[in-house]
C-alpha cells in the first residue's frame, strides 16, 4: 500500500486528451486561463496564476516584491523551497521554530527573530492544516512586513471558515503529484495586489509582456519589459487542473473520512498519537502523520513496511542539510520543536482511494507492530 497516490478518472484523461488532439499545448494557453478564473473564483480572490511549480510560485512571488536585501522568516521544518524563493532573489532567510503539535511555525517566536534586516515572513501549512495566519499577519503589519504564504499543502483547507489562500496578500499552491489536486508539476500563484499581479504576468513569461502587443509601423512584437523566468504552465497541464479542480472538494471530503476512521483506530495505542488539529481549523488532510514516542521511529517504519503499510518519516529540518547548516551555521539546540517533530513524525498512506478495508488493515499493522 503507498504512501501517496494522485487519483485520475476519465474525466482527467479526456483533459489531457483534448489540447494535445487540438494542437493547443503552450503555456499561458485557453485552458489555463480557465483553471486562472475558476481557481480565483474558487477561493473568493482576485488573481491566480497558473506556473510549473509551487517552487516557482514562490520564487515569482519574491520576483514580483522586488525586495532587493535583507531577511526573510522561515520555519526551520519546511521543504527547501520556501528558503529557497527568498535566497534567490537576494534575501538571506533566518530560521524560526515550530509548534511541536502541528509542525508549522510558531507564531510565539517569529517576533524574537525579527531584526532591521528582517523583510518578510514564509508561513507554512505542514500537512494542510493552516498556520496560524491571523497572528502573522498581526506580526506583519506591527513591524510592515510582507507575507508570503506557503499554501503548498493545503488546498481546499480552511482556516476559521475561509479558504487558505484567501488570508494573505501573497499565497503560493503546489500541485505536484503528491498533493491534493494534482498536475503532476506545476501550482499556483495568487495575488489581491493588481499592480503586483500586473508585473507578476510578465516575469512569469521571462519578463515579455505578451497581453499587450507593442506595434511598430504595420508589424507587431512582444516588449521585453522586465527580469523574469519561464513559469507559464503548459495548456495540457493547465487543462488537468481545471479537471481536477472540478473535483477537489470531494477529494478532500474522501481524505476527511479516512483520517477520521483511522483517528478513530489509532487513538489510545501506546506508544503513538494521532494528528493533533486546531478546533478553528478545517484541514485537506495532504498528509496523515502519527508521532511515535521513545526513540522508536524507525524501528516502526520498518516495521510497518514489513507489514505491507508503506510510510516515511519527512522533512530534515532545514538546519540539519548541508546547504543551509553551511551557510547559517545554527545549533541543533537552536531548534527543540523543529528537531522533535523529525524524530518522532511517520507518514502513514493517505488518498482518496483508500478503502475501509485498507484503512483498518493500516490500522491493525499499527497495533501488531506497536
């Protein structure tokens, strides 16, 4: 059994099929700016833009802020994208702890981080569940600071009733084939700033403005406005997602009913806890992660395996990896919750289409191997 699987029907393999037969597969093509509209529409904002990644998303979100010094505030229990978005537009990040019960940053500690040189903070919603971004934001308006909000996790998740997505400035989704709505590469940009998503449509089409051409004499050309970098997502794939979109809330339904049986299952076995989530909160269910206790991490994992449950433990904190240890030169001391969360977290298999019957046999190698 899988740790992760994206689900298809037929209605995404017609998807597929229909620009590829008309011969409309570019970037920036009619099925995207179809996604484009429906997902705006979708989380109630005014602007999405479709890229090849949710690490592009990021890195055009700094692209567009134009901050060209400085730090950004990152969580140290992250993918490496959300670092690094801001180190490759000039920005050094400095790392902040974590809630040890959900594993996204603490908002208790992001004010101890910040300096003169601090810029921006890099929320993230680990697993789906929403950070705690009313306290962020609070934080970023007290010392006028932006916010870029890493949605990668959580599309569909909601936080005190509304969309995430809808609650920062900038959020930055990821449709990769290991979330929720799946394209296999690509994600979303989303903006409320018109004048950032202006320049945004630009650099994500190596800074040619291809909405407007500029014409000269009885010829015509696309203007070179600005830097920028090949983020348009290709009309095959931009097509999937407005395919999967159809369907997004009933995936996620699906994954609700899964953790809840499994919750039910899992709770009160020695030696584990089941997912800890915020009464004001409605999460995707990206991810189903027990946290096993006494050093026993691996020993399950493995033992899982044996039992034909695949799993895995997931992010090194970032201070453990050579790029950024090299570079910030942290203490593993530095970091209690952050390090906690590596050594006791196990992914445990979750998509639409488990059954009950492979539900309760995740639950029974729980209980055999514990």
């Amino acid at each position: 059994m899988p740790v992760n699987a994206p689900y298809f029907d037929q209605a995404d393999e017609q998807a597929v099929v229909q620009p590829v037969r008309e011969g409309w597969v570019v970037g920036d093509g009619p099925k995207c700016r179809e996604f484009e509209e429906a997902f705006a529409d979708y989380l109630g904002v005014k602007y999405a833009l479709l890229t090849t990644s949710g690490t592009a998303a990021l890195d055009l979100a700094f692209m567009v802020l134009g901050i060209e010094k400085g730090e950004a505030i990152i969580p140290d229990f992250t993918f490496t994208s959300t670092g690094l978005a801001p180190i490759l537009n000039g920005l050094r990040v400095r790392l902040c702890d974590v809630d040890y019960k959900t594993a996204n940053i603490d908002p208790e500690l992001i004010e101890q981080h910040i300096t003169k040189e601090t810029r921006a903070i890099v929320p993230v919603d680990y697993a789906g569940q929403p950070c705690r971004i009313d306290q962020i934001m609070a934080i970023a308006r007290k010392h006028i600071l932006a916010v870029v909000h890493d949605t990668a996790q959580s599309c569909g998740s909601k936080f005190q009733g509304k969309l995430v997505g809808s609650q920062a400035p900038i959020s930055c989704f990821s449709f990769h084939a290991t979330k929720n709505l799946v394209t296999g590469e690509g994600g979303c940009l989303v903006l409320e700033d018109k004048k950032l998503a202006e320049k945004a449509y630009i650099m994500r089409e190596k800074g040619t403005n291809k909405r407007s051409m500029v014409t000269l004499g009885s010829a015509g050309y696309f203007e070179y406005q600005s830097k920028g970098n090949s983020y348009v997502q290709s009309n095959i794939l931009g097509s999937l997602a407005l395919s999967q979109l159809k369907k997004l809330d009933w995936m996620n339904d699906q994954r609700r009913r899964h953790a809840a049986h499994l919750n039910a299952g899992l709770d009160g076995i020695e030696g584990i806890e089941i997912p800890f989530i915020y009464d004001d909160v409605e999460t995707n269910w990206a991810i189903y992660a027990i946290r096993v206790k006494n050093d026993k991490l691996i020993e399950v994992r493995d033992a899982l395996r044996k039992e034909g449950i695949e799993c895995n433990t997931h992010y090194h904190p970032l201070h453990i990896n050579s790029y950024y240890k090299n570079m910030l030169k942290y203490k593993d001391e530095d970091f209690p919750n952050s390090n906690r969360v590596y050594k006791t977290l196990l992914r445990l298999p979750m998509y639409p289409q488990l059954t009950r019957e492979d539900l309760d046999d995740i639950i029974a190698a729980v209980k055999k191997v514990m």
